[in-house]
C-alpha cells in the first residue's frame, strides 16, 4: 500500500496522460468490449422472453430478479478473493466463463429447449460472472494508476461503459427482432472473446498484500470490509444511497420492459434504440465527470445530478400518443437520465476509491455492490407485483418516484458537504483532518 508521502508526492508531480499507459488502453479496451456484450446481453433475455416466449409481468419480474441474484449471493464473497488476486487473472476468466455459457445456450436452442427454464439457467450464470468481473475491473483502475489519475481513469472507463450502452440494447433489440432465438443468445460471446484476448496481455505487476502472507479466513476479511464501510460515514452514505437507487432503479426498469412494448406499443427495435439513447447522454455524463466536480465541488455535483436524473424518469409514465412523438420523448428522456446518471456514478466512484486504502478496494467495491445491487432483485420482484397489482402506468410512476430517495439520502449525508478536492485514504489521513474545501459561491 502507498505511503502518505507518496500520496503527497503524486498530487505534486504533473499527471501524466492515462493513454500513453498501455495497461491502462488494455483495460480500458477490455472492459469496453465487455460491457457491450452484457449491455447487449440484458436486453435479449428481457426481450426474448416477452416478445418470443410471451412472459407476463411476474414472469419478467423473477427473469431479471433471476440474473441479479449474484450480487446478494455473491459480492462480498468476491470482494474478499478479488484483494488476494490479480484482477486480471479474475477478469479473464470471467470473460471466458460468459463466452462459454452463451455458447451452451446455443446448444439448447439448437436442440429446442431455449424455454423459460434455460432463460433463467443463463441470467444466472452470466450474472454470477458478472460480479467477478465487476469487482474486479474496479479494483483493477486503483492498482493500475495513480490516485490523482482516478476521475480521468473513471471517467474514461465510464465513458466506454456508455458507449457501450449506445451500441448494446440497439444491436439487443435488433438481434431479438431478426435473428433466431439461439443465434439472438450468442450475439454477445464475439465481445466477451475480445475482451478476454485484450485484458490478457495486461503485463503490469499488481501489489496484492495479502498473497504474502497466510490470509486471513474469508470470513474475517469479508467483516472487515463491512466494518471498513459501515465506519467511515462518507461509504457509509455512498452505500446507502446506491441500496435506495438500485432498488428503485430495477423494479422501475422491470415495469419499463413492459410499458414501452404494451403501453406504448414499441416494437423490439424500437425498445433498443430508446434505451440506447441513455448511450449518448451518459458519455457526455462521462465528459462533464471530468471537469464539473473539480470546478462547484464533489457534493453539489453529486446531489444535483441525482436529483435530476431520477427525476426526469418521471415524464415517462405521462407519455401518450402515436410512435412519432412518443418515440422521441422516450428517446429525450434517456439521454437525460443517462447524462446527469452517468455525472453521479463517475463521481461517487472516483470518492469512494480516493477514500479507500489500496488494500481494501476490492472488499469495499464488493460491500457497496451488495448493498446496492443486492437489492435489485426485491426491486424487479415489486416491479412485477405493482405492474399486475397497479397497472403499468400507475406501477411506473410509483417506481420512478421511489428513485428520489437516493439524492434525498445524499443531500442529507456528508457526501453533499465534500469540496472540490477529493479526500485522503482513511487510514492515510491525518487524525484531524480539515474540513471539505466549499464550493465557490
């Protein structure tokens, strides 16, 4: 782990450019790659689901609840091994383990039995993959730059994320409404190879402190990333913020798959692209990460954005009309949430590394995800009830008005107090540390 008068030594020297650092392009081209095949991905088994195998709403609820089980099961399991590996090692295989799954699923649809059932078998399976490779590409970015590289490091790899969410549920939709079931399910395997072929040649050497000496037993170092979290109150909010969006977030997309197709009446192509617009908006998210916190400060940034990104998924519900305006409305909408989103995940992100010792950034990663994501699958469950108990328009506007609860619990934590300045690792800090620099008037 790095010093405090190497931190202070980093923030002195000029910071180099991340794509002169061929690591830092591998991984970034890597995890690029990797995201536009999930991102693909989570939009052909909704669809295909729907659209092909007719699946109501309940259905649709437990499928996606299905795909995001892992987090809970899995997180804090992962973080705890991410910190005793190497992040490329977890990400490779991660990578090979989705490839492999995808083509098994061609196999069942060769031989007809792509029902519901396998549908599940593989959200499952892509999902479990998909906590490692998570965990472990965010923990990756600490390893491989320095701390005062981490907003330029985040806001590029969150830029190739929202890239690829443009090229993702477009070519998803598109592939669902074409292409036959089983080559629909493998459209995503070429990515995941690409992924794995570019992260494999990463050749820095990761410090992993824990590998030399006798670890500790997984279930202490998984108590000491939860302690980590639950005592520093700036995670501690990062954690509960992310639980109140990600709960709300997945049962509002749940009824959202629903809305735009029955509601609407969207085709499978059309449901691509007006998700893809969230594409488009999140880069210029990624764009704006770079520049906005340094100038009105971390909190402001992050309080407004969510604020306005949540939101806007309200104008949703209240469309009505014809395919030519109801198309562009959704197509604005998304582009909103996923710039002023996109503003948040940069920024939370970039705090919730600066605040972590190296030693500790897989567990925490892991901690924050559970408790985040670990939600979702409850989400997509009350998603479903509300659109069969509610109806789809009622059932949206209440989702989408639960989102709000995740600024309200940022406005009301440390995190709306932090200045322009990222802070110091916890345990690298001073035992009186000053007070956040304010944001100009």
């Amino acid at each position: 782990m790095p010093s405090a008068s190497r931190a202070l030594s980093d923030v002195s020297r000029p910071v180099p450019s991340l794509w002169r650092d061929a690591d830092f392009r591998r991984l970034w081209v890597g995890q690029t790659a990797s995201q536009l095949g999930e991102q693909a991905n989570l939009v052909v088994l909704p669809l295909l689901a729907v659209l092909t195998l007719g699946t109501g709403a309940g259905g649709l609820g437990l499928l996606r609840a299905a795909g995001q089980a892992p987090v809970l099961v899995l997180s804090l399991f992962v973080g705890a091994w991410v910190d005793r590996w190497r992040t490329r090692t977890v990400m490779v295989l991660a990578d090979a383990g989705r490839a492999v799954v995808l083509g098994a699923a061609v196999v069942a649809g060769v031989l007809g039995v792509l029902g519901l059932p396998a549908l599940f078998a593989v959200a499952v399976a892509i999902g479990a993959l998909s906590v490692f490779f998570d965990v472990a590409y965010q923990a990756s970015l600490v390893r491989l730059v320095r701390r005062d590289q981490l907003v330029r490091g985040n806001s590029a790899l969150e830029g190739s994320r929202s890239a690829a969410q443009i090229g993702g549920p477009a070519l998803g939709g598109a592939w669902v409404s074409a292409l036959p079931a089983p080559v629909a399910v493998a459209s995503s395997v070429p990515f995941f190879v690409l992924s794995f072929l570019t992260i494999r040649r990463i050749r820095g050497s990761e410090s992993v402190p824990e590998r030399a000496e006798r670890p500790a037993p997984v279930r202490r170092r998984i108590h000491e990333g939860l302690r980590f979290v639950a005592r520093d109150p700036a995670l501690r909010a990062v954690g509960a913020a992310s639980a109140a969006f990600q709960f709300f977030f997945a049962a509002t997309m749940t009824v959202y798959l629903l809305f735009l197709p029955r509601e609407l009446h969207f085709s499978g192509t059309a449901v691509g692209l007006a998700l893809a617009a969230t594409g488009p908006g999140a880069l210029l998210g990624s764009l704006l990460a770079a520049r906005l916190p340094r100038r009105f400060g971390h909190g402001t940034v992050l309080v407004t954005a969510a604020a306005l990104g949540d939101g806007v998924m309200l104008c949703v519900p209240a469309l009505h009309g014809p395919a030519a305006l109801t198309v562009p409305a959704v197509v604005a909408v998304n582009f909103a949430f996923g710039a002023v989103g996109q503003l948040v995940n940069v920024t939370v992100m970039a705090v919730r590394q600066a605040v972590t010792p190296d030693r500790m950034q897989g567990r925490v990663a892991a901690t924050i995800t559970f408790a985040g994501m670990g939600l979702a699958p409850l989400g997509s469950l009350l998603g479903g009830l509300l659109a069969q108990v509610c109806g789809l328009r009622t059932g949206l506007a209440v989702t989408a008005a639960g989102m709000l609860l995740s600024p309200a619990v940022m406005a009301l934590s440390p995190l709306a107090r932090l200045g322009r300045t990222l802070p110091a690792p916890r345990d690298a800090a001073p035992a009186a540390a000053p007070p956040a620099e304010p944001p100009p008037a």
